[in-house]
C-alpha cells in the first residue's frame, strides 16, 4: 500500500489530544462552575450571566461589529489596491513590498505602535491634524471611537494579504476576456463590474472567510491596544473569555469559548457554503 | 544598591544577632537535611522569590535580597518576575494550584490571600519566632482561619487624597472634612486657576477605583456592620445609601468637570508627576505614591500633602488603611529550600529588613508592620499628614481585608462611571453582580 | 489599468508612491524614530528626529532589563519556532500526501477536521486542562505542541493543494520499483514539496514567531518568555520609557523583516496559491 492511513497518525495524536480533546471538554466544563480547585455542574448559568451581563454582552455585540466591518473593509480596500497594483503604475514592485510588510510583524508591536500614534495629546495623528486646524479626537480614549480605531489598525495590518490574494487572482484572469469586453464597448467601470468582478471571486470568497474568521476570534490587536476599555467598551468576546480566565472563572470563560465557536461556525459554515455556490454558477 | 555606611554598620549588628535567634532551639548547623524549621543551613541554597515587575518592588526585592545574602552567603534569593494586575494574580493562582510556585513568593493580603485557598496551597507560620513581632492589623489581613501564612513586606498603606500644598496655600484652601468642602475647593481650583482639581489616570485601570475603595472609613461610620452583612450577601453596593457614595462621587467629579483633560490617557506615571508638579491639584491615591514622589521629583517631595477622602460627617473623618503586601512560603517549598525560606522571611519581618526596604525606596509609604521598626526622621510631608490619622486612631481596614469577597472588575466599572460612560447607580449594580461571580467561585454561603 | 497620457500615469505614480509610502513606513520610521531617542525625548511622542542618537544604549539597555530577559527569550522563541515549524511541516506534507492520493470513506470527514481547525476557536482553559494532565502546561515543549496542532491544518491544506499538480504517475513508479510507503514518501514524493515546503516554513516561522495568544496563555511566567511576551511585559514596565519598548519592537522586527527580504517571493506565492486554490 503507497498511502498508508498510518501516516495520518502523529498529526492525528496532537490534533486530537490538543485541540479536538479540549474542544469536546469545553462543552462540558461550559456547564460548571469550575475554579482550580474544584468544580461543581451548573447547568446553563455560565450561558445566562453571557446573556445578561451588560459587560459581558458588549463583547457579545463588539464581536458582531468587528468581524464584519474589517471583513468587508479589507475586500474593499484589498481589491482596490490589487487594481491599483496589477496596473502599468511605476514602483509596483516596492509598494506590494510596501503594502504586505505589516503582514508580517507582531500584532503586539503593531498595537503598541498606534497606541502611541493615537494618544490623544500627543500622538503622531493628531498632532498632524493639528497642523490642518482639526482637533483630533480620542481615538483609543473616545468610548465610542476605540472599537473602530483598533478595527482601523487591523485593516491597515491585514489589507496586504487580501491585497496579495486579489493580485494572484487578478493575473490569472486572461487578458482576453477584458480587451474582449473592451471591443464590445464596455467601460471601464462595466468591464470592472462585470468582468474583473466576477473573475475574482474565488479570491474574493477567500478574503472574506480569511478575514471573517480572524476578525470574529480576534483579541491580541485589541488587548495591545485598549485592553477593551475604556471601561468595556471595545471588549470582544475574545478579551472577555481572557478576563474571565484572569479572574479564575474559568467555567464563565468556556462558556465564552462555547459561545464564540457558536458564532463562529453560525457565520462562517454558512457563507462559506452559499459562496461557494454561488461560486458554481459562474 | 550601595548601602551608607551607618546603615551597613546597623546592619551588621543585626546580622550578629539573627542566627543567633534562628539557632535558639535547635542543635546546631550538622545536620545536612535540615529536618526542623529555620534550621541554619550549610550547604549552598538558591531561594527562588517571585515579585510582581514593577520596579520599585524588584528594586525592594533586591536590596532585600542582597542584604540577606551579606548575613548568609551560602543562601541565594533569586528574584524572578511576573506581571502584575490581574494578569498576575492568574499566574500566582496556576502556579500555587500545579505545585509549580517559586520557593517564596509576594502577595497580597487580605481577599486576595482569601482566593489562594491557602489551607490548601500554604505553610502556616504562626508557631514561628517572628510571628511574635508582627502588627495585630497584619495578622489579621494575612490570616486564614486561625494561621497566620505571611511576613508583611513594606509598609501599610493610606489611600486617600494626595494634594498640592503650595497650591492650597496660594488659594488660602483648608483641609476638606467634608465631601462638600473637598468639592467646594476643586470649584475654586477650577475658577481660580488652570490647574486640574481632581488628577485621573484611567490609562492604569487601578488607579479609577480610589474614590469607591478609599471611601470605605467613611462607609463604616455610617454602617458599622457592612462588611459582615457584604460577606453574607445582604448588603450591596447599589442599595447601601453609604456604600454608593464612592460610586456617585466619582460621578460628580466628571460632570462637573473637574479632572483633567486628559484623565482618559494618563498614566500612574502622569499622575504623580501633575500633583508633584501641581499641574493638579487633587489625586485620590494610595500612599504607596509618595515613595515614587520622592523618587522622581525629589525637589517637590514635600510639595505634597495627604489627606483621607472626607466623608459626610466631620466629626468622623478618618483614612481607610490597607494592610501591606505579604511574603508567603507556598507548601510546595521544602527540605534545606524551606529552611533557608524561613530564614529570608524572618529578615524580612525584623528591622534590619525593614532598613533594606526602606533604603531600596526612600521613602516608606507608611508605618511599618514589624515590631522595632520606626520611620525615619526626614519622611516626606505626605507621610507626617498620614501618620497623624494613625496616631490619633482614626483609622478602619479597606474593605478587601474586612471580606473576602472583592469582584474582579471593578477597575472597569469605576473607569466607565468616572468617564461619564455608566451612570453611578448602574456602575454599583454592575460591581454587585460582579461580585456575585466571585463570592459564588468562592463557594460561600448564602450567594 | 490606469491608461491616458504618460505624464498623467507618471503623476499619478508618484503620488501613490508617496501616499503609501507615508501610510504604511511612516509608522516603521516612527519606530526606528522612538528607538533612536533619549527617555525623555521619547516620552513626547514626537514625530521628530532625535537630538541625541541613543539607539545603541537603549538596545543594550534594553537586553539587560530584567536579567537579559530579551536573551532568554530569543532563545526560546528560536527553539519554539524551530521546532514547532519543523513537526508542522513534516506531520501536515504526511497528511496532505495520503488524503489527497487515497480516497476513502473518511477522507470527506479528514478534510471536515481539517476545516474544523481553521475555524473554531481553540478552547483555552480545557487546553490548560489537558496540558496539566500530561505535566505539559507551563513547559517549552508544551507550547511546541500546540503550535502544532493549531498551524496543521493550514499546512496540510497547502500540501494537500500541491500534491493535485504532481502526477500519481510518480509515486505509484516508486512503489512498482518496489520502493516502500516511508522511502516513497520522503525520497521521492517529498523532494517534490520542496517549493511548498518552503512556503510553509516560510510563513508559519513568521506566524508563530509572532504568536502572542498562545505564549500568554500556555507559556505564562517571566522566567520563559518568548518575544512577543517580552513586549507585553515592557508595555506594563517601561510605562513612562517609550524609548526602550521601540528598542524592543525594532528588534522583534528584525527577523520577520529579514524573512520577508529573502523569501518575499516565496511568501506572496504561497500564501496567496494556497489560499486560492484551497
């Protein structure tokens, strides 16, 4: 036999004990009220305190924010620069360079960045709005700002990759199909629209779920930068699992977990499914 | 740390005298194994002590450390470090909890010692020799059930108001007794200068809670029995008209505008220099700031003032106190480690280790808990104002070493009332059921 | 795209040019800026060059902080990263070979799991849980493992993707030369990975190099910090000595920068062909 199941087994044995294991146990422990020393079945009261705790729900609600509006942010953007960077324009090579580089450095070393970009007073930004007579407001300070300043810094440290992708999908369409369209008479936003568009989606669909699935699980962005406060307000269900684990609630904190796999798999699985159909169709 | 050359000569007397106590009751230093307690031991020994980061209690960790090791020099304390705030607690809980803790380790005391369960994961220190030596108060805050399971680290601290004595004087202002009066002099600050009347740095979470926490004198003045009926879960926050205030001054506070513009963004570190410096005027704080006062602006050290938060009443005006940080010796530590443990605690607890502590941070913060440990003379103005509320009595615990129960988010809480995000009446609710949590993790009755 | 007169294109090339310039290496620049500065010049914040040029006292400075604490944890992020990618990599080409050549009953469930692993967030404390049973949790080794676990599926679905574009021709060539399944494998079908291979050496040394979650939550303790730990840690410490933590965010840079100068290629590629095409 050349494919012998046997060579599934040491990816197998970590995947199972580490993660598989563990996933099953948490809805389990999701149901108890469980301290390090002991632990004691209470039923869905961890799920009820994640319903009802305004603290808690404001993670609930700041997941359902996040997630999408980087998501869709980063099509946007990824496919605009894509556009851009597939052109005839000078220096392509440096700007994909350019564009991709935050991709690749520490999520926390990009927080602490901003972080001090954004001080109110002192920081970089404001200071430069400053100049041009704007009085730059709290950005990571503002309680409702600093959710969508850290969603601000996720875009400008994810778009490289959705950039990355779109261009990969961009150059594998054959030129044909557009300077067809172009003798047809089309214009450019048309050829755009109704071309490039739809030729793009299987890179399209791969940005969305990509980014979906990072913005929804997302935590260190935020725990560098506003460690969810002011207060509560930039709390994401991540942090609030974090919080919960530091305060030895860890019962509470699976719940979370539970909670955030939930929704996770109710927004993705789906999408992932219609888009691909719709994939089909094309 | 270089030590003067008075402190060194006091320190080598006493350094004559301690092994001489340690020695007292057992048969010398032969035995390699070291069976009984606070055995002198030989053979070279490596204490691992864990400190939280900050830096004034590695430098403190040190002094002691060094110190210790110019008495003993076979024995080696080994500070290692981890974060603090709650991430810290975690790491200390995880770590007791796996018997995988340092030999020794700081923490604090009162609920917080509470949540260690320490039956389970402590050596009990009562039958020692320094235990004798150690403040009534202390014991109580580092006490489970009837043993005692620390040595106090530093000093007990105040937490109260620091202030801006020239600013005081320029404005012809008089020491509030009474939150009306304390409101009343942030007005005039605010018309007749531009400095801040009150300093908030919610950068640093901790430092929101003051208002709520330091109000805690003026709680027990009007509901003696508070604490008992918090642990019974029959008093709250939200209902007790005693108990809100904390909330709803941190409140006024805000609306009236009266913090400075940037409390949002400010730091610990911002804080102290705005009083010092008195770009503001008021900062409710614990008097462990006075030691980074005089560290960093030594020429304004006595520039600041203390007062406790004032309270409705004048004639029961008093400082809420918080116990020291305590040195514990995990049950996980043993053999010639425990020993050599036993002999770092019991330096700690006597006044040749209250000399290293205060000569690693200048200044004590506030009375020592160790019998023969006094204050140096020269101690900053802030520290005489606070002395003052000791000596006359006029003192009660904070909260957290009258209960076990304290929520873990209150940080949170009290940044969004004092941010003007959560009014006080639902911040108070919100700590209630936060404290819920925690009193039902805990498993105690009647929750 | 961009068509018209060429004084147009070239206009509108170097404005681009300079608006990304400035948005995504200003921020860079600010660091090398902070890194360069005395303690005080740093605490302004200031988008200025420094009066003073410090940045080789504030690099020792900052590998001396709390015992050469940045050393250790070089070391340890190394061995981390190391170890991790190199089981990753060996364990996932394993898999991605087998499920893409031999199509059974279970391979529509192998591949559910393996999507799984994308999507669900790993369970924290269980995985705590789990760790302290197997006297894992707190441990070097521990954390290997579960990058591990967490990088497979992302791994085998790039090698399950390029394992399609070598012909079965090849392998089933090696077995009728009487080859067995190992040395099938690794010396003729592996070989052939290379290229993906790299990929995933490639961008998951920078993915676990820049891990900070699991560090934080199953390697906690200053005594064995990894890289992005120390950050965190100098965050909280050095609050008022922007100066230092630059110091340190420039020097965790330094590596992923390096990846990116000489795999750059490499990592666009891969990236972008195994997401495209899985």
């Amino acid at each position: 036999m050349a494919y012998p199941a046997w060579f599934y087994l040491p990816a197998a044995v970590v995947y199972g004990v580490l993660f598989i294991a563990p996933t099953f146990a948490s809805f389990y422990f999701s149901l108890t009220r469980w301290s390090l020393f002991d632990q004691e079945f209470i039923g869905f009261g961890n799920f009820v305190q994640f319903f009802q705790e305004p603290a808690l729900v404001t993670g609930l609600t700041n997941t359902l924010i996040y997630g999408p509006i980087t998501s869709v942010a980063k099509v946007v953007l990824g496919l605009l620069l894509a556009l851009l960077l597939t052109s005839q324009i000078q220096g392509r090579g440096w700007l994909r360079s350019v564009v991709f580089f935050p991709v690749l450095v520490s999520t926390i070393g990009v927080g602490i960045m901003f972080q001090a970009l954004m001080d109110p007073r002192d920081g970089a930004i404001n200071r430069m709005l400053g100049v041009v007579g704007i009085n730059g407001p709290g950005w990571l300070t503002n309680p409702d700002l600093a959710l969508y300043s850290v969603a601000l810094v996720d875009v400008w440290k994810g778009v490289g990759l959705a950039t990355v992708i779109y261009i990969a999908g961009l150059v594998s369409i054959p030129r044909e199909y557009i300077e067809a369209a172009a003798v047809d008479g089309a214009s450019a936003w048309q050829r755009f629209w109704h071309v490039t568009v739809p030729l793009v989606r299987p890179a399209t669909n791969t940005v969305i779920i990509l980014s979906l699935i990072g913005g929804l699980r997302t935590f260190d962005l935020i725990w560098a930068m506003t460690r969810g406060g002011p207060g509560f307000t930039s709390d994401v269900i991540a942090s609030v699992i974090y919080k919960q684990y530091q305060a030895g609630f860890y019962g509470l904190s699976t719940a979370g977990n539970v909670v955030l796999f939930v929704i996770v798999s109710a927004i993705v699985v789906p999408l992932a499914w219609w888009l691909n159909r719709r994939q089909v169709e094309y | 740390m270089t030590l003067r050359p008075t402190t060194g000569h006091r320190l080598l007397a006493v350094a004559a005298l301690t092994p001489l106590v340690v020695l007292a009751g057992c048969g010398g230093d032969s035995d390699p194994e070291g069976a009984g307690s606070g055995e002198e031991v030989t053979e070279e020994v490596d204490v691992s002590f864990l400190v939280s980061n900050s830096e004034s209690e590695v430098q403190t960790a040190e002094a002691l450390a060094e110190a210790f090791n110019e008495e003993h020099p076979n024995i080696t304390v080994t500070i290692e470090t981890r974060p603090g705030g709650s991430e810290g607690d975690n790491i200390v809980k995880t770590r007791l909890a796996t018997g995988d803790m340092t030999d020794i380790f700081l923490y604090n005391s009162g609920s917080l010692l509470q949540a260690l369960n320490p039956e389970q994961t402590l050596t009990p220190l009562g039958d020692q020799e320094f235990a004798g030596r150690l403040d009534d108060a202390f014991v109580q805050s580092a006490s489970s059930g009837d043993n005692l399971y620390g040595v106090p680290w530093r000093t007990a601290m105040g937490g109260g108001i620091l202030y801006h004595i020239p600013t005081y004087e320029e404005l012809g202002l008089e020491i509030p007794l009474t939150w009306e009066e304390f409101m009343e002099n942030n007005r005039v600050i605010a018309e007749e200068t531009d400095k801040a009347p009150v300093i908030q740095t919610y950068e640093e979470t901790w430092t929101s809670q003051l208002f709520v926490l330091a109000d805690f004198h003026n709680v027990l003045a009007e509901e003696p029995d508070f604490a008992e009926q918090y642990t019974a879960n029959e008093a709250k926050y939200a209902t007790s008209d005693a108990a809100i205030r904390g909330f709803e001054h941190l409140e006024q506070v805000h609306e009236e505008g009266l913090q400075n513009e940037d409390f949002a963004s400010a730091g610990y570190a911002d804080g102290v220099r705005m009083v010092a410096t008195g770009e503001g005027v008021h900062y409710p704080m614990i008097t462990q700031a006075i030691g980074e006062i005089t560290a960093n602006h030594p020429e304004q050290a006595n520039d600041v003032g203390f007062f406790a938060q004032p309270g409705d009443d004048p004639d029961s005006n008093g400082l809420t106190v918080w116990s020291p940080h305590a040195v514990y010796l995990p049950q996980s530590t043993e053999g010639a480690d425990r020993d050599a443990a036993l002999m770092f605690m019991d330096f700690v607890a006597s006044p040749a280790g209250c000399e290293a502590q205060t000569e690693a941070l200048g200044q004590p913060s506030g009375p020592f808990a160790v019998e023969g440990c006094t204050l140096p003379d020269d101690v900053p103005q802030a520290v005489k104002d606070m002395q003052i509320y000791f000596d006359e009595g006029r003192t009660s615990p904070a909260l957290e070493f009258l209960s076990p129960v304290k929520g873990p988010a209150l940080e949170q809480i009290t940044v969004e009332v004092g941010s003007g995000i959560r009014s006080a009446e639902d911040g108070a609710a919100l700590y209630d059921e936060d404290v819920r949590k925690q009193a039902q993790q805990l498993g105690l009755e009647g929750w | 795209m961009v068509t018209g007169s060429p004084m147009r294109r070239y206009l509108l090339s170097a404005l681009t040019l300079v608006v990304f310039t400035a948005i995504f290496v200003l921020p860079f620049v600010f660091v090398l800026l902070q890194a360069m500065k005395t303690r005080q010049e740093a605490a302004l914040l200031q988008f200025s060059l420094p009066t003073e040029v410090v940045l080789w006292d504030n690099i020792v400075q900052v590998f001396q902080a709390r015992d050469y604490m940045l050393v250790t944890a070089f070391i340890n992020s190394t061995i981390l990263t190391v170890a991790s990618v190199t089981l990753m990599v060996v364990f996932a080409a394993m898999v991605g070979y087998v499920l893409q050549r031999r199509l059974t009953r279970w391979t529509g469930f192998i591949n559910f799991l393996v999507l799984a692993g994308l999507i669900i967030p790993p369970a924290v404390v269980p995985t705590i849980w789990v760790l302290q049973g197997l006297g894992l949790f707190r441990t070097l080794t521990g954390l290997i493992f579960i990058e591990v676990a967490f990088g497979l599926s992302f791994s085998v679905l790039l090698f399950r993707a390029f394992m399609s574009t070598i012909p079965r021709q090849l392998d089933e060539a090696a077995v009728i030369d009487g080859a067995g399944p190992i040395r099938t494998f690794f010396q003729v079908v592996f070989p052939l990975m290379r290229s993906v291979a790299v990929t995933v050496i490639v961008v998951q040394s920078v993915q676990v190099f820049n891990d900070f979650v699991h560090p934080l939550y199953f390697l906690p303790g200053d005594e064995n910090a990894t890289v992005q730990l120390t950050l965190y840690n100098f965050q909280s410490q050095f609050e008022a000595q922007y100066n230092l933590l630059f110091a340190d965010i420039l020097l965790i840079t330094i590596p992923p920068l390096l990846m990116f100068i000489f795999f750059n290629k490499k990592i666009v590629a891969g990236m972008t062909a195994g997401a495209v095409k899985g």
